[in-house]
C-alpha cells in the first residue's frame, strides 16, 4: 500500500482533482498474483497465536479493500472532473 494511500484515507473529502495528479505508477496496474489453496485447520490447532494471526490477517485485509476503493474514487472523480474540462473547453473553443 503506497504512503499516498495511507495519507488520503483521512482526508478524501478534501480530494480536489485541480491540485492532484496521478503518479504513472500509482495508475499503474497491479499484477494479478494467484491465491494459494486454503489450508484447513483443525480446531485442536487454533491456539491464541492462531487466532491472534487471523485478526492481524482480517484488519490488513480490510485495510487493502479500503484503500483499493479510496484509490477508485478518487480516479472517478478525477475523470469525471477532467471529463467536464474537456467538454467546457469544446464548448468555449
């Protein structure tokens, strides 16, 4: 997750498409990686370190959809903003 994310989960209300622009990196897009198999674990197996594993595992995962929706909006907005930019300027030239 890149720091911009992190910084703009705060502040998305403040999102202004005039002042931001996107990095090349940034809309760059992410490489698919394949999913490993699930690995069954026994109950007998799920000590405090387990389920300790799995809360850290659910927040991070939370975290990364967070940001992957926070990423899309605010690549709507930009589109929509440069969208009726284009339109203004063809109207006015």
């Amino acid at each position: 997750m890149s720091k911009f994310t992190l910084s703009m989960a705060s502040s998305c209300r403040d999102f202004d498409p005039r002042k931001r622009a996107f990095s090349d990196e940034e809309l760059k897009p992410q490489p698919l990686i394949k999913k490993s198999r699930k690995q069954f674990v026994p109950d007998d197996l799920k000590d405090d370190k387990y389920w300790a594993r799995r809360r850290k595992n659910n927040l991070a995962a939370k975290r990364s959809r967070d940001a992957r929706r926070m990423k899309e909006n605010q690549i709507a907005l930009r589109a929509g903003y440069l969208e009726k930019e284009v339109s203004i300027s063809a109207i006015i030239n």
